[in-house]
C-alpha cells in the first residue's frame, strides 16, 4: 500500500510487492534519445508515440494564433528553442478533455528573465469552475474518476521541452508507476498542494510558452531569443521488478469466464541523463537523476 500522484491527484493506491529474491536486477543497453531497442523491456511506450517536434510538426505553425504573434514580437523571442509532443492511445473519461483545457492555460505564459515557473500555478487549481472534469487516478486496482485526471501529461510533455531547450529544471517529480506515453524517466507528475513541475528560465531574454491537444496528441513548444543546444537522452536500467496478475471478481461475467482489464507492467530502476552540445562549445553530460518505479499488476475480471 502506498500513495500515488496520477493526473495531478493524491490517491491510495494498493499493489503487490514482490519480495527482494523475486526482484530481477538486470543491466541494460543505455538508450540514447528516447529511442527504443529489441532489449526494452515490456511495459516502455512505443516511441512513435512520444518524439521531439520539428517547426513542422507543430500544428500552428503554418498558421499561427494571433496571440502568439503578438507575444513572439512583444518578447522577441523569435524561434521555436524546445518542442515536443506525446500521443495517449487510449484516454479514458474526460482524460482529453483535461488535457486540452489545462493546455489552454499554458497557451501565452510569458517567463520573465531569471523567472522559475510552475506548473501547478498555471494550470491549477483543477476544480469545475475551471473547466475540469472527471478524468482517470488510480485507487487500488481500478481507475477512479477524479477532477482534473490525467493532466500530468501537460508536466510531462513540457518537462521534455525544457530539457530540449537547455533550461534549468527546479523540481521535477516522477510517477509512482511508469506512464503509457513517455518512458520511465522521462515522465514528470503533479499534484495539487504536493508535488510540482517548476523551470528556470536561465536565459537573458523572456519565454513564451503555447501548446495544444489535438487528435489525442499534446504538442508544447518554448520560444526564445537563443539558439538551443543539441540534445541525446540516455536511459539505463539498472533494476527490473517484474509484475503479477490480480485476479477480482465481476458479478456481471458469467460463471467462468474471464475478462482481462489490464496488462502487467513492471517497475524499473532508472538512471537518466543527457549529452548537452552547446553550439560552440564541447558537449557536457547533464546528469538528470535515478528514478524508481514500482509495477503495475495486471487485472483479469472472472464470474462469481
């Protein structure tokens, strides 16, 4: 038993642990840039569903919102320094909904000189005056509906922008559990009153920040007056504890037969870091900390 930020929300969460004989340490081939190798282990997101976002990739590009243009010139911040985008294949509830209202929030958030910005201030509080609606948080085994529900993925996508643009992360917090968009270490959550996603911007000129969800993806992208540095992700994993399936009954099944609700995922132990090339300058590696996750059990419904 143990308590889990999901989708900006503090719940209870119960999941089996496995005792340390049943852990299966185990050292794998580092992953450089978020890309997936044959050695990945179950449970890591396809990586067609998370990636760095191109000027052309952007979806108000071509056309950008009259806002935008207005801030871009007021700020100077004249190009696109860190973008990224995440795709969630199955939302659930009012998941897309929160998503895309907590990304409105962030559309024109313009961060000062030497300003930290957080996330919670700018998308929160998640309550139905604001637009929210009941999105999925885990309770034990089961998704719940809780307002607000799913909007860690706004902290996650632009944790990833933040890195891509060079900027230093104040707080960043991880999952309890690994998310289906991003893989583990590259994921971010929040929680009203507990946990933040907060950036300094560490640049000489403002930031403007603007994102939107569209067709089940989010794209954010950060504006600046600099030129950003070439970034590789690396990922190791250094531990593997695997999962197990939960077995509960459902009244509505008929006697004997069995439905599966849910695939097992198991946790990792996850050293992440990232090769930082500045232009004109040598490449650095920026260390950005070791992350463990716990697994997710797999549930399979039969009748009574």
């Amino acid at each position: 038993m143990f308590l889990l930020y999901w989708g900006g929300v503090l719940v209870l969460a119960i999941v089996p642990f496995l005792s340390r004989q049943e852990a299966m340490p185990a050292i794998l081939p580092a992953l450089a840039g978020g890309e997936r190798s044959q050695c990945d282990p179950p449970g890591f997101p396809d990586p067609q569903l998370y990636e760095s976002a191109p000027p052309w990739l952007i979806p108000w590009e071509a056309d950008p919102p009259q806002e935008l243009k207005r801030l871009l010139q007021e700020t100077g911040a004249y190009r696109v320094v860190g973008a990224f985008r995440t795709t969630l294949l199955h939302p659930l509830l009012e998941e897309e909904h929160n998503i895309a209202e907590a990304a409105r929030y962030l559309q024109g958030k313009v961060i000062p000189p030497g300003q930290v910005f957080s996330t919670l201030r700018a998308i929160g509080p998640f309550t139905a005056e604001r637009g929210y609606r009941d999105g999925p948080s885990y309770v034990g085994h089961r998704v719940v509906p809780s307002l607000g529900g799913g909007v860690c993925k706004i902290s996650t996508t632009l944790y990833n922008a933040v890195i891509l643009a060079g900027l230093q992360v104040v707080e960043r917090n991880p999952h309890g559990m690994p998310v289906p968009y991003v893989p583990p270490g590259r994921d971010a959550t929040i929680a009203w009153g507990a946990l933040d996603f907060r950036f300094k911007n560490s640049q000489p000129m403002p930031l403007v920040l603007w994102a939107q969800h569209r067709d089940r993806t989010l794209t954010i992208a950060i504006y600046g007056a600099y030129d950003p540095p070439q970034i590789s992700w690396h990922h190791e994993i250094v531990g593997i504890v695997p999962s197990k399936d939960v077995r509960l009954p459902n009244p509505l099944l008929p006697k004997g037969e069995e439905r599966r609700i849910g695939d097992q995922i198991p946790g990792f132990t996850v050293r992440s870091w990232v090769t930082e090339k500045w232009p004109g300058l040598p490449a650095e590696t920026r260390f950005l900390g070791i992350d463990h996750y716990r697994p997710l059990a797999g549930i399979v419904e039969y009748g009574p």
